[in-house]
C-alpha cells in the first residue's frame, strides 16, 4: 500500500488494493471500498443532505424532510 502525508500532520491518505481510506489523527473519517461502497463513521451536516431524492434540512427550531425527486 501507500500511505500520503507527512510524518508529523494527523492528516494521511492510505491506498492499498481493496480500499482508500483518509485518517485524521488516526482514526479514520472516510474510506471508499474496492467493491464501490463508502464509509464514514461519523458525518455532521450543517446545511442540508439529499439522500436518493429525500432532501433534509434544519431550521432554527425544526428538522425537516421533504421529497424534491431524484439527485442527477
């Protein structure tokens, strides 16, 4: 495998044949598989997310969903 960064950042890249992960001070954030699959542990959303049409919000009281169709 290869590992990117330096020696002494908490930020590194591993890539190896069956997957490409991202570490931050070693603990890993991303990691995009062989197979087409993705990991991420831990994701904070501060605006919005689209999840297969579904798209969701926060106001200052509220979390809302609504269906706005398909992400092209």
């Amino acid at each position: 495998g290869l590992s990117i960064g330096q020696v002494d950042n908490p930020n590194k890249v591993i890539i190896d044949n069956d997957d490409i992960t991202i570490l931050v001070n070693d603990k890993e954030v991303v990691t995009f598989r062989a197979d087409g699959s993705g990991l991420i542990p831990i994701l904070n959303v501060t605006k919005s997310a689209n999840l297969l049409g579904l798209q969701i919000t926060q106001d200052s009281t509220h979390i809302n969903w609504d269906y706005v169709g398909e992400v092209t």
